[in-house]
C-alpha cells in the first residue's frame, strides 16, 4: 500500500497545488496534469496566480483508485476512464 505523505495544506485553505499533490502521492507533476488534461481529475479552484488547486482528499481518492484499477485490476486508462 503507498504510504501518503500529509502536512502539506496551505494555511488559509485546505486546496494544495500540483506539485504539492504530485509530492503527496510520490508521482510526477506531469502526471497529474495528464491525468487533468484526459478528465480523471477535476481542479477544485485556481491560485490568485491562475495555478489549479486540488482537494487533497478527493484528488488522492481518485489517484488511488485510478492506481488500484491500472496495477492490480490491469485495466487500460481507456477503460478506467469509463468508470471515474
């Protein structure tokens, strides 16, 4: 099981950045922005500096999930897709 790294929420808000989140779950930046881009996962908001914000939780729900589905169900991204 991956061990979640937490302590990361900004002060005055619980959404984090990219990066932040790509640090959490121990996966690239770009993958989250891939994962964006093809519609697994939804921005919660925008920085005052236009950067995507993320719920931590629900991002890394959907990260796990999308883990689960891809390493130990074998499934196609296409496949998963259909079922976020």
């Amino acid at each position: 099981m991956r061990k979640i790294k937490t302590g990361f929420a900004t002060p005055n808000s619980h959404l984090v950045k990219i990066g932040t989140l790509a640090a959490m779950f121990n996966i690239l930046p770009s993958t989250i922005n891939f994962y964006t881009s093809e519609g697994f996962l939804k921005a919660d908001g925008r920085s005052k500096g236009g950067y995507r914000l993320y719920d931590p939780e629900k991002a890394i729900a959907t990260l796990k999930k999308i883990e689960n589905l891809q390493n130990k169900k074998r499934f196609s991204l296409k496949e998963i897709k259909k079922l976020i």
